[in-house]
C-alpha cells in the first residue's frame, strides 16, 4: 500500500470502471414503492382534477351576476338546487340562477365562480343573497388544473417520498415500475470472529460489520444479502465468492492490509482484478477495490468505524448509481467546539456530535481509539479534513457532513 490513491482519484476511478452498472427494473404495488428508485418518467394519463370543483362550501354561479353586489346591496339569485358530493352535476346554470356546492363537488355546467356560504344570506323562499362580488374563475379548481393529461410528473432516477404515493394514487397508478434493489452480498473475514449471537471466547469478537454494513446497504436502497463469517482461509473466500456472484455487488470486510493472514487481495486477484489498494483517507486506508466476473468488489478494513466510512464515502454514491440515482448529501454549517490538528498527508474525516450553542450549532469531535463502533453511536455525521490541510481551528465554521446511511 504505499502507492495509495487519494479520494478523489478513487471516486474517479469507481464512476469509470462502474458508473454504467445499473440493476433491471421491476413492478411493485404502490405501498412498496416508498423509498424505491422510478425506473422510467411517470406521465399521467389523464386530467386531475377530471372535473370542475368547489374549492369551498357555497354557491355556483355566475360571475358577471354578483359584479358591484354588497352586504347593502346583495345580488339576489334563484336556487337551483344542490349538488350531491361524489355525484355529477346534473343541473345547467342560466343567469341569474345559483346551485349550492360542497367542497370538491363538481360545479355545474354554466356556473364559473362559486360564492362562499359566508357570503350568502338563504331567504328561504328559493332566492339567494350574495353579499360578495365573484371574479370569474374564483374558488374553482377547473379540469387538469392539477395535472394536465399527458403531464411527466416525475423523471426517471426520482426516489419515491412518502408525499409521492398521494399523486400516484391521484395518477390511477396501482403499480409503479421501480430498479429492482441492487442485491450486495457481505462477508466478514477473520479466525476471531464469532456470530453475533454467539459469547466470544479468548481472542474472539463478536461480527459487527456484517449487521452494520447489512443496515448500511439497506439504507442507501439496496438489498443485503449476509453469507456469514469466512476465517483466513484463500480457498474458503474463493468457495464463499463463487456463491457470492449472483449478487450485483460484493463487499468483504477484513483481510484488506497487507499481513500474512490478509488474503483478500490475493483472492481477488486470482478470480478477477484489483485496481486499487489503498486510499489516502483516514480511517479506511487498507482499501481493496476491484472486479470478479464484472461485479465490483469492496475489500473494506475489519475496524468498524473505516469500514463504515468507506461505505458512507463511496459505496453510497454507487449503490445510488446502480439505480440511476444522483446520491443526496445531507450536510450542516456548524462552529468547531476544539481544535482538529490534521498533519497525516491524507484525507481525515472526523466524527462529530452536534449541540445546540446559542441561534446555531456546535460540531464537537468525538474522539477514541480506532475500531470502536460506539464513536459512530454518539456523533450525527463527520468533518472532512482535505489532505492538503492542516486542520482547524477552534472556532472555525465547518461543514458537518450528516450521515446518511445510519437512518
């Protein structure tokens, strides 16, 4: 590893040799569709509303027989009836006439403005008080005025909102063609491991990043699939990736730095190709990242916390490429709370907690030896200090980059 690539120079080469992946598309049912990825445009087959509606309680009519009206002077209209809700209108207006109209029921032919309830006196003798002139086209929502038939809604690429689901149904769409979830197989490496259900013994650990990637992948919109722990064992890894092939990405988490019992490479370059070794970031220096029949692979380091900022930094964006999908950076501007001195020659990201202070925030580092997960517990998101700096200083106002595959 002592020809490392930087961070950008990885996302660089990550867009070119997979930038065309994309995973097929399928049809799911509408309350499936939330979170998922459109696979094509949505245009709308037909006008919404379909009709000409209320948009409040009170009288169709038309315009020109309210103009110069007051509360001193009402236009005074014969009463044609009522409109029934859910029911078309079967009445047609002439001037001088009104007809009552609920909120949303449709307004009768010849009527284009609907004066409110509020402004009306009932005489009860068929004649009605308008108190308020109308303009015409007031309080009507016409045909189409939401969405014209023949419409694109939403393009290709759009990650389906819970707010979505409403004009879909608006739509008449029941099902929603989606990409299909890039299904990412992960395995764990290492003699030490043991399940997680399993009480770790003298030198033993317990699996963390194989839920932790799990929960990663699901995330970011893919589909995890966990084939287990594999121990240091070439043979063993290359049985466990054959399985592992169907899957459209791979990811094995240890065995990535250059030890004796670090096989990963070895293994990747005996079924396929490597291309990079090594990231000029910190944490997740001891990155693998090749190709075995096509599918990328990730040989991601065995520390939870790099493995996790590897993920964040990189396998993010491409599991949202594979579903043609522009990845979303959530970001805050908050004041450092310390000092983060940074001399390492590489790109550091730093993990921090944010607090209220005052009308703003407070980014406050949280610091500890490398691996414990419980770093990523207490923080919201991290710095990220660029390899050519030096650090901050306290006081200073940076960008706090918010998690986003942790919830």
């Amino acid at each position: 590893m002592l020809h490392v690539k930087t961070p950008e120079a990885t996302l660089s080469t990550i867009e070119s040799r997979f930038g065309h992946l994309r995973v097929e598309g399928e049809d799911v049912g509408l309350l499936q569709a939330n979170g998922r990825v459109l696979f094509g445009d949505i245009v709308s087959k037909e006008p919404v509303p379909g009709f000409d509606r209320s948009s409040v309680d009170g009288w169709a009519l038309r315009a020109s027989d309210t103009f110069g009206c007051s509360d001193s002077l009402p236009a005074l209209l014969r009463s044609a009836g009522e409109v029934e809700m859910g029911r078309h209108a079967m009445m047609s207006l002439s001037g001088g006439e009104c007809a009552y109209v609920p909120t949303g029921g449709e307004t009768p032919a010849g009527a284009d403005a609907v004066a409110m309830v509020e402004y009306s006196e009932d005489y009860g003798d068929g004649m009605i008080g308008i108190l308020s002139p109308c303009a015409p086209g007031e309080n009507i929502v016409y045909k189409g005025d939401d969405v014209p038939e023949g419409r694109r809604l939403y393009k290709a690429g759009h990650r389906i909102l819970t707010h979505d689901i409403g004009a879909f149904s608006a739509l008449g769409e029941t099902t929603v063609r989606v990409y299909k979830k890039p299904a990412v197989a992960i395995i764990s490496t290492g003699n030490e491991l043991v399940p997680v259900d399993e009480r770790p013994g003298g030198g033993q650990v317990r699996d963390v990043n194989s839920g932790l990637l799990a929960a990663a992948v699901e995330a970011a919109g893919g589909e995890s699939r966990l084939f287990g722990i594999c121990h240091d064992d070439e043979n063993a890894l290359i049985s466990m990736l054959k399985e592992a092939a169907s899957c459209d990405l791979i990811l094995i988490s240890g065995g990535s730095s250059a030890g004796t019992k670090d096989i990963t490479l070895n293994v990747v370059n005996k079924l396929g190709e490597s291309y990079i070794h090594g990231i000029a970031m910190k944490p997740g220096k001891p990155t693998i990242i090749g190709e075995i029949g096509g599918k990328p692979v990730f040989g991601l380091p065995g520390h939870p916390v790099a493995a996790y900022f590897v993920f964040e930094i990189f396998l993010y964006p491409l599991i949202c490429s594979m579903q043609g999908v522009v990845p979303r950076r959530r970001a805050m501007t908050a004041t450092l709370s310390e000092a983060i001195p940074s001399n390492h020659g590489r790109a550091e990201y730093v993990a921090v907690r944010l607090e209220r202070a005052g009308e703003g925030l407070s980014a406050v580092p949280v610091r500890g030896k490398s691996g414990l997960i419980t770093l990523l517990a207490e923080t919201d998101g991290y710095i990220a200090v660029p390899r050519d700096c030096e650090g901050y200083h306290q006081g200073d106002q940076v960008t706090v980059n918010l998690y986003n595959c942790l919830g």
